[in-house]
C-alpha cells in the first residue's frame, strides 16, 4: 500500500524528533540533576567557597576536600547542545526537501547537503568526545580505601593544608566514594550513576545522528540519488514518476477516474464581415441580393432550333437521346 504524503512526512521526520531531540535533551537534563545532586550534599567552606565531602564514618567534623575536573563534563554537555541544534536543523531540512516542486534544485541540494554533513561531524563528535572522556576516566587514580581520603577538620582545610589533593572527575569520586561508605553516602551512588549514564547516553545519541541520513537518502533517491547530490541531473524534475511530471494519469494506478466536462458559453462572434455591419441606406440591395448570372433559357421546345441553341449551356449527358422514346416537343 503506498503512503500517503502525509505519513511519509512523519516517518521520514522519525530520527530528528523521536531520537535526537530527545536524547540531547536528556542528557543534559540527567548532568543538571547530577550536579544539583551533587551541589546539595557538599559541603562549601565558608572563606574559600570551596567544595568537601563529610565523612560519614567519624563523629568529628572531618572532611576531604572535592577538587572536580570539569572538563569531560564540560565537553559532554557541549556536544548534546551541538546535537540538539543539529537535530532541529536536520527537522526543517527533511521538512524543506519533503517538496517535490516549487524550489530550485540547487536550493534542495544545498537543503540535502547540510543535513548530511551536519549529522555526520555530530556524529563523529559524540564519538569522539565519549572515548576522550572514557580514556580520561579510566586512566585516573581513585579511592578504594578510606586511608587515600585525605583531609581533615574545618581549620585545616581552611588554612591550606589540605589542597594537595588529587583533582577527579565528578564520575571517579562519586564512584569512588560509593564504593567506600556505601549507603552511609547513597547520594553519591546516584550521582555515580547519572554520571556514567551521561556519558553512555553519547552512544545512541551518535546513532540517532547517523540514522538520519537514512531519511535523507530516501529523500534524495527520488531525485536521483548520489548522482543528484553531487550535481547530476534530477530524475523526471523530482516527481514520482514520469506521468506525474507531464500531468498525465499513471496506467499502473488503475482507471482514470470519471472527471465530469464543462464547456464555456457561446461567445458573441468578432466583428468583421459576419459581426456588425453598416445599416444600408433605404432601396438598396444587401451584398447577399445581388441578381445571379443568368442561365439557360428553356422557353422553346427542346427538338427545335432556338431549343438547342438554349441547350448550349447544358451538360452533354443531359443532351443524349434515346432512341427508344419518342421524341416530342414542348408545348405551353
């Protein structure tokens, strides 16, 4: 069964609206609560603005200070913005190359060729931008003891005594703080997770990106496919088929369907020799009243002399006798 125009719009509209939208927007929807999560368990000095972890594990108020490296999350967040723009991009150009007529072709190439493009380098940067991160990750050293905690109370955080630590990604300490306390610190096994889950997210995000271009090959086959794209010639001017680029009923569609006839009213004739004419002046003939050249005259009988004369004018298949019949002259 052949899709109506309208339906094919929404499946070829599928990859922009239900995948790379969307996914673009959850990860950066999952970072924000991370980092509100995060943000609201921490401990902020009062001198330095700087961020600490309480130890759950002590009845004194010791704590280890939180140095985060942000620049994975950083780069995470960047590139489902980058994704989420594209995407809204990719929309209006399927939407543009959904017509058949009524743009120029170099307009519709220049449509299809962005959208490629596009997809593919936000593509390329999801991927890029998750084995950057997964190599940092995994190359950094985290905590797997409370001994490698190291900290200490409120005054010696504040003096500096304590700022020799280790900078870590959000995901390494969180994790590793996880590990260690357990559910005495379950909102870092949270963050720990929604970290890992940003970061993942990138997978299906690239994806999403790439099956785009599905829609934007089909659309693209019916002009003509990779030829059209790189400057070819378009196929039957980007309609369906040749019938429909001429106007004409497809045979393979069936019968022609009754199409009811109207025919325009009688129209006045244009003036000239059977239009308006000149009134002729009283006692003078019209041009059709002309008297006739005159004709054979049949007044005498047609065996006399004056009758053949008359027969002058007369065929010679009229002039032939019969012998068998009398021949009579013509009394009045």
């Amino acid at each position: 069964m052949e899709l109506t125009r309208g339906k094919r719009l929404f499946l070829l509209l599928i990859p922009p609206t239900l995948f790379t939208i969307p996914l673009s927007l959850l990860v950066f929807l999952l970072d924000r609560i991370a980092s509100s999560l995060t943000s609201s368990n921490l401990y902020r000095n009062r001198y330095t603005g700087a961020a600490s972890f309480q130890r759950p594990d002590t009845n004194t108020d010791a704590i280890v200070p939180i140095y985060t490296y942000t620049t994975p999350t950083s780069a995470i967040i960047g590139t489902c913005v980058i994704a989420l723009g594209v995407g809204v991009l990719s929309w209006g150009g399927i939407y543009e190359l959904r017509k058949k007529q009524g743009a120029s072709r170099r307009y519709e190439r220049a449509w299809a060729w962005f959208v490629v493009v596009c997809n593919i380098l936000g593509a390329a940067l999801c991927i890029g931008v998750l084995v950057w991160t997964s190599v940092v990750i995994g190359g950094e050293d985290g905590w797997t003891r409370k001994e490698d905690l190291k900290g200490g109370n409120d005054e010696t955080f504040r003096s500096g005594s304590s700022r020799d630590v280790q900078r870590l990604t959000r995901e390494t300490w969180t994790c590793s703080l996880s590990g260690i306390f357990g559910a005495d610190a379950g909102w870092t096994g949270s963050v720990c997770g929604l970290s890992k889950a940003t970061r993942f997210l990138l997978i299906p995000l690239a994806l999403a990106l790439l099956l785009t271009l599905f829609s934007v090959y089909i659309l693209a086959r019916d002009r003509g496919g990779v030829k059209w794209l790189i400057g070819g010639k378009e196929r039957y001017n980007a309609f369906d088929n040749i019938y429909e680029m001429n106007g004409d009923h497809d045979p393979r569609a069936g019968p022609t369907p009754y199409q009811p006839m109207y025919y325009p009213y009688p129209q006045p004739p244009p003036p000239g020799v059977y239009g308006q004419q000149q009134p002729l002046p009283y006692g003078q003939p019209g041009m059709y009243a002309q008297p006739g050249p005159p004709g054979p005259q049949y007044s005498q009988p047609l065996g006399s002399a004056q009758g053949t004369q008359n027969m002058q004018g007369v065929p010679a298949v009229m002039q032939q006798k019969d012998p068998s019949v009398e021949q009579r002259g013509v009394f009045r």
